[in-house]
C-alpha cells in the first residue's frame, strides 16, 4: 500500500494557464517543466495534473476525446514524458486527472456506439431504445446520431455517459445491471488507461465525479453499487500499482470505505471548509474567518470532527486552499487573512492541496465572459501571475486564452523580494509543517471552539490558537506552565492565568 500520500503537499496546476512555452496563449508541458523547481522551493512534493488529455475542450478539458494520447495544445508526448521523468528527478510526485464516468461527444469508441447497427461499443454508453424516449431524471440528447434512441449525458450535452451499468432497474427496456456484461467491460476498459498512464510513470489519480458512475445507485450517500467498482478497481491498484493512490471527488466518508486513499473536503454549503471560509454563500451566514464576527467555529469542529472520525485511519482528507470549480479566496480575504487560512486549514490533520495562484493570492476576477464551458469557474482559471512584464510574465503571445491580471504586488517574482509576502509565509509555514510530524498525525482535539471566539486545537503536543476578528479576544483555555510560541502568524498569543490573550487577525502554535 501507498505510504507517500502521508507526507505530501500538493500543487494543482491547470495546464492552459500556468506556463506557456511556446507563445500560443496556452500553458503547456515545457512551461510546466520549467517551473518545477519553484514548485519545489515552495514546498510542494506532488503536483495533482488537470486534464492533459486530448480534447475539444468544450469543458476545459473534462470532455476526453482520446484517453490514450495527449492533448497538442500542451505539448507533444515527449514533452509531457520529460515533465514526468524531471518531476520525479526532483522528487515530486504526479497525479493525474480522471474523467471516469463520460467522455467527449467526439470520442472515438462513442461514435462507433452512435452507429445504427449494432457494434462492439453498442452498449459501452447509456442509450434509451427510442429516439423519442426522454426518462424523467436523466438528461438525454436526440436528434444527433443515427442510432435509433437518446444518449444520456452526465452533465454538458457533449458528455456523453459511459455505461457502468444501473443499480435499481426502473425500466429494463434501456437499462442494464451493473453487473452485465457491457458494465463489466466498461470498467475493466477504465482500468485500462489507468493501467496506461501507470506505466507512463504517473504516480495515481485525481479521480472526477468519483460517485457518478453506475445510475440508480439507491442510497445516494453511499452508493454501493459505484462503491463496489472502485473497491475492485483499488484491489487492482494494491496488486499491480501499490505505490499508486486514488483521491476522489466525492467530499463523503463513503469515498473512502469505497477503496480511496483520501477524499477532497469541497465547497457544499454547511460543510467544515464552508463555514470556514465560504459560508456567506448562503443568506445571513458568516464565515469563520468573516473579521467582523459572525462565524460558527463550534459547527465547523462539529463537522469536521464528525468526517475525520469517520475516515481516520482509513484513509485522508484532502484539504483545499481553492480549485479550478471553486472561486478563489482573494479578493473576499486580505493576504493577511489568506495567511491565516492557510495556516488553519494545513495543521488540521489532512492533505494539502494548493491551487496555482493561491500562494501569492491570485483573485477571483467576476465578469468574465464562459470560456471552454467554465461559466461562474472562469474568474479561477486566469493566467498564473509570475511577474509584472507582458501577460504577467505568462506567455508572449499577442493574446492568451483568458485574460491576464498585472499586478504589482500579486505576482511571484514581487513577492519573493519581500519577506513579509504571502509567498514567503507559506514557504516558511510548510516547512515548520514538514518539520513537525505531530501534523501528519492522526492525533486532533478541538479545546475551544464557540461562535467567533479564538478556534483551540491540539495536534500532539502542538497547540494552535487562531483569532480571525480584526480585535482582540481571549481563549478560555489553560496552557501548560511550560508551553512557548513556537510560530506566530501576525502577533503572538500570550498566556494568561486562566486563558490565552490572542491579538487580533493572529495565530500561535504552543508546544
């Protein structure tokens, strides 16, 4: 069984927009290559990949034309074979992203299952018998083959669904078992490309809409029937890839007793990462770190201490800063409360995962035209900002995908003349993490955690302290006699008698 995933601290890269080599407008392999040591010196000892695949990207790339071949808008395989083979030089490890449950409308085997006559990709996708068959709770697109029926998609009309089979039969005239025949080789072909890219050198996979496979599946928190398929598919993983890990979209316990190494804690409202940061999302709600008050620590330890009891020692939680579907902290939070944040969400036991951008607080930009089926996510996937030259120092090119933010302090090469930038602080902070294996621990205990006061926690015999008001508060908790500060972010904690006197916007870890 994988033992890496303990200790490592992921870089999510959105390939379009991080580096671009060759003046195109797009990012690439190469550009990704070439920043590998910043990567590095950051902190980071894995990077999580997003789709490189050939694509149309008519959904940013999680619309997959060919799984067996790289996209050319990145790159050629070789470029994308050395990013893998300097990424392991340097010791970073390579996750993938995979697109399990539909492929593009352009891909190869669909086209062939959209034949009227019957073929051996006839049943590899979802097909009503009728073109005018419309089933009441799926989304099915007519009129676009001909193949007499509709195909049913999971999300986009040009995603078309891959046939894992139904759990609860509710008319056998279309549907089949999940484990039919057609549904078994849907699965075994999907262990194909992970068996492919394995072999290539990747070390695992980020796996999208992990629960989205077999229709029907009864409960919809625990899906057995998609659950089974991914314990099988894990059975295969420890066999013939031990060293290779599984990270799900799935943001449920469930993921993983499905057979996942970890398991994304994402942005749904009223879950622990919400009303840490995002809880204004919904009315008269406020987030914990709202500066003015408002915040429910107690609901988040709650919630928080209910996930991690359900999957400690099982598996992990994948601990986001953002992601390409999620719109970025900035500017709703200044870098000193990103700071902060950061340094919250990373001592909670789990697996940190940066979005490109987000360690020197890259913005959220609103208004921005849907590019390739981003819509509302389009504002997360600007430019990286690596300097204040032409497009950001990003590409060259006269005009980029999307466009790029110039700004003087938000760019790397800014922030890494000074020592007091969100940059800086989390290099520091990551390695005081990596210093201090009391974080990759299974051990937490919430000491204090009401409305907006300071959040207490033990991790062993570390202690942190957060204020997230822009005033002063005090902890009503009691330090040992002989506990120091042994990292401050903004002022330190001091104790007191009977609690601990916290300034305002700061957060100390005691031993």
């Amino acid at each position: 069984m994988s033992t890496w995933l303990k200790d490592a601290v992921f870089y999510e890269i959105y390939p379009n927009s991080f580096v671009d080599a060759n003046g195109d407008g797009y990012g690439d392999f190469k550009g990704i290559t070439s920043k590998l040591d910043y990567i590095k010196e950051l902190g980071c000892n894995a990077i999580w990949l997003n789709p490189h695949y050939d694509s149309p990207f008519m959904d940013g790339g999680y619309d997959v034309r060919d799984y067996f071949k790289v996209s050319d808008r990145f790159g050629t395989e070789e470029d994308f074979d050395e990013f893998i083979k300097t990424a392991h030089a340097k010791g970073i490890k390579v996750i993938l992203d995979l697109v399990p449950g539909h492929t593009s409308e352009q891909n190869a085997d669909f086209l062939r299952s959209a034949e009227p006559t019957p073929n051996e990709m006839y049943d590899r996708f979802i097909w009503t018998n009728h073109e005018w068959h419309f089933p009441e709770g799926f989304k099915a697109i007519s009129g676009r083959h001909d193949r007499q029926g509709n195909y049913i998609v999971n999300f986009y009309s040009i995603q078309p669904a891959l046939n894992y089979g139904f759990n609860e039969i509710t008319d056998p005239s279309w549907q089949m078992p999940y484990t039919s025949d057609a549904a078994k080789k849907t699965r075994e072909w999907l262990k194909s490309v992970m068996r492919f890219w394995l072999d290539r050198g990747a070390d695992g996979f980020r796996v999208d809409m992990a629960d989205s496979l077999v229709k029907n599946d009864l409960s919809q928190s625990e899906k057995p029937a998609t659950s089974e398929i991914w314990q099988d598919i894990r059975a295969m993983l420890d066999s013939e890839y031990p060293d290779a890990v599984l990270v799900s979209e799935w943001s449920n316990p469930q993921a993983i007793r499905a057979g996942f190494h970890a398991d994304f804690m994402l942005d749904h409202h009223g879950n622990p990462y919400n009303l840490l940061v995002r809880a204004e999302e919904e009315p008269n709600k406020h987030s914990y770190f709202a500066a003015d008050g408002g915040g429910d620590a107690q609901a988040f330890a709650t919630g928080f201490t209910e996930v991690y009891e359900a999957v400690k020692g099982k598996g992990s939680i994948a601990l986001i800063s953002c992601n390409h579907d999620t719109p970025r902290l900035a500017p709703n939070y200044t870098q000193e409360q990103l700071k902060l944040i950061y340094a919250t969400l990373f001592t909670l036991p789990g697996v940190p995962f940066i979005y490109y951008g987000d360690e020197i607080g890259m913005k959220y930009i609103k208004g921005l035209p849907s590019v390739e089926g981003g819509y509302g996510r389009t504002g997360s996937r600007t430019p990286m900002q690596w300097n204040t030259a032409v497009n950001a120092g990003f590409s060259t090119a006269d005009r980029t995908f999307l466009p790029t933010e110039t700004d003087k302090i938000v760019n790397v090469a800014s922030q890494q003349k000074d020592k007091k930038s969100l940059l800086n602080f989390l290099k520091d902070f990551l390695a005081f993490r990596r210093r201090n294996k009391q974080f990759t621990s299974d051990e937490l205990e919430f000491l204090h955690a009401e409305g907006s006061e300071p959040l207490v926690y033990k991790r062993g015999d570390l202690t942190v302290v957060v204020n997230p008001l822009k005033v002063k508060q005090t902890a009503p908790v009691t330090l040992p006699a002989k506990a120091k500060a042994v990292y401050v972010v903004g002022k330190e904690a001091k104790k007191l008698k009977d609690g601990i006197a916290v300034p305002p916007l700061s957060l100390t870890i005691f031993n």
